[in-house]
C-alpha cells in the first residue's frame, strides 16, 4: 500500500489559504480597474481634442481656399439652404465625395430637388463624433435619418441672428454672412471656434421670448427656464443642420452647467431657444446653448488660431463670454 507522508498532505492549499488569495486578487482587481477606466478615458480625451483641432484646422484651410469663415448658416426666405457650416468643411475633413452629393441651393429635407439628401443626412462622421459620447446614434423619422454631432460652432453670447435688422451674434461664425480674419479683432487666439455638446440634448423652444432686441442674458440656470417652451430631446442630432440647437453653441453659461428642468416627473438638463431661425420672423432668435461633454470637469474647445484648450467647468462665467466673443475688445486672462 502506498504511504503518505506529512509532505505530501501540504501540498494542497487549505480552504482558508484559498480565500485569502481570492479576497487579495479581488482588491488588486479593485484597485485596477479605475486606473483602466482612467487609462481609456485619457485615450479618448486625446482623441476628442484631435477632432476638434481638425475642425479648427479645416476652417483655416477653408479661410484660404474662399477667403473667408463659413457661414454658421445660410437662410432663405423660401427655407432652402440650412446647411450646417460643418457641411461645408466637408472637403477639408477628407470628406469631399459626400459633399458632392450636397446641393446647397437646396435645404437638407428637400428631397423633390435633391433626393440624393437622403444619403447625407444619416452619414456618421468620425470627426464630428466624441469618443465618450453614449448617445452616438440615428435619429429615425418619417422623411430622414440623422446623425449627431459633437463639435458646434461658436455662435457667441446670446444673440443668434434679428432678420428685421439683420443682426447677427457676436460669435466666431455668424448667420447669412462670411467673415474675414479682419472680423476677430480680439485676435484668433483669443476666440473660440469650437467647443463640445452633448447629442439627444435636451431643449426648451419657440416660447418667443424675449421679442425684442437688447434684452440682457440671463445670469443663471432658473433665468433661462423662466423663458419657457416647448420641450423636447432632438438637441445636436443633425449635423447637417446649421441651426444654433444643432450645430452651435452659445456662451450664456459656462460649460457643462446644469440647467434643470421637470417634465412628466423627470428633471432633464436643458438648453434654450426662443424661436427657430428664419428671414422672415418679427422677433428675435436667442439661444442658451451650453457647452457640454461627458469628460470630467471640461470641454475641449478650439481657438481660432488653431490651438485646442481643455476648459473647466469651473471657468468665470466673464472670461467664458469674452472667450466666444471675437470683437468685444474685452481683457481677460486664458484659463490654464
């Protein structure tokens, strides 16, 4: 018969042993793991400030081939055009073959005129899509599909376009014209071109307040819910839309500001519009479109002068509004 020996029964962990060396791979496990989740939300951080510095650098070579910025949009009184000014950076994101199938003389939804529309609308475009976007997703309706976006335009403080003046907003792009770089007299470095949104966004519209030009901007989240309007979550769904709820974003509150609101027993964060865009509208288009993303504490944002900056959430709301403005003689030190 076989003999064991006291050797040979230590080979075998005890039961004990077994559950320290489980509970010590738990902790490492534990311990591990945020700094993975760390790991991969740098890697995307880096690959979001990679796409807007493509957006800026796609203006500028846009500014050389037509002497001019895009326009934010272009607006008729028969509603063709529309086209976001993204739209027409296509050719400088290495995207010229779609934009062939653009017909700018004609609005996006027009399909009599332009059927070929209907392979726009929904293209994903990996430049205009964050990385830590959860929301990366077609918006399906009766007539198209959509894509989001996540890069907007600076449309400036407040103000999005007056069609009795023809006023348009202080920002980097600006409605039914095409600035120069003569137009950024507070210089390109010292002038947002572009920051962060959020896709799904959702958004307070058509209340038709303030109706008149030269009402200030409101100071706080409640002030911009106390305008009112129609509810809804369409907010930067449409990258081919040039309009503010869409393509832009305005500097009334700094970035990534909670502006809550209830609907049907849910708090949303939102956004505000006061009316659509047009030519022919008697009241003005305001808009507090905030500057959002899902990186912790900031938004990449791009100067016009081709640099990206990472700026905090916690930026002064003044230096934030003399950043996006590209004329308003304003002093201010750049975030760090």
């Amino acid at each position: 018969m076989p003999r064991f020996t006291l050797a040979d029964k230590r080979q075998a962990f005890t039961l004990v042993e077994l559950l320290v060396v489980i509970a010590i791979i738990g902790v490492l496990v534990g311990l591990l793991l945020p700094a993975v989740q760390a790991a991969r939300e740098a890697a995307r951080r880096m690959q979001c400030s990679n796409n807007v510095r493509q957006m800026v650098l796609a203006t500028h070579n846009y500014l050389d081939a037509h002497r001019s910025i895009p326009p934010a949009v272009c607006l008729a009184p028969s509603g063709g055009g529309f086209w976001s000014a993204q739209a027409r950076l296509l050719p400088f994101i290495e995207q010229a073959n779609l934009q062939n199938l653009i017909d700018f003389r004609y609005n996006y939804k027009d399909l009599n005129n332009a059927p070929q529309h209907a392979k726009v609308t929904p293209m994903k475009i990996p430049t205009f899509i964050c990385p830590s976007e959860v929301n990366a997703t077609e918006r399906v309706t009766t007539s198209l599909t959509y894509f989001p976006i996540n890069y907007a335009i600076n449309y400036g403080t407040w103000l999005v376009y007056n069609a009795p003046t023809r006023s348009s907003g202080d920002g980097a792009f600006v409605v039914n014209q095409r600035l120069t770089d003569a137009a950024y007299i507070d210089g390109m470095s010292n002038t947002v071109a572009f920051s962060e949104v959020k896709a799904y966004q959702a958004k307070l519209a058509d209340s038709n307040n303030p109706a008149t030009l030269g009402v200030a901007a409101p100071t706080s989240p409640a002030g911009v819910v106390a305008y009112g309007g129609n509810f809804a979550t369409t907010g930067h769904t449409e990258w081919v839309d040039g309009k503010v709820h869409h393509a832009g974003f305005t500097a009334v509150l700094p970035p990534n500001t909670r502006v809550p609101y209830t609907n049907a027993g849910a708090i949303f964060d939102v956004d505000f519009i006061s009316r659509s865009e047009s030519v022919t509208a008697t009241t003005p288009t305001y808009a507090a479109v905030t500057s959002r993303s899902f990186h912790n504490g900031v938004v990449e944002a791009a100067m016009m002068d081709g640099s990206v900056q990472a700026i905090a959430s916690t930026i002064d709301g003044t230096v934030w509004r003399a950043m996006c403005t590209r004329a308003g003689n304003e002093a201010f030190t750049h975030p760090e």
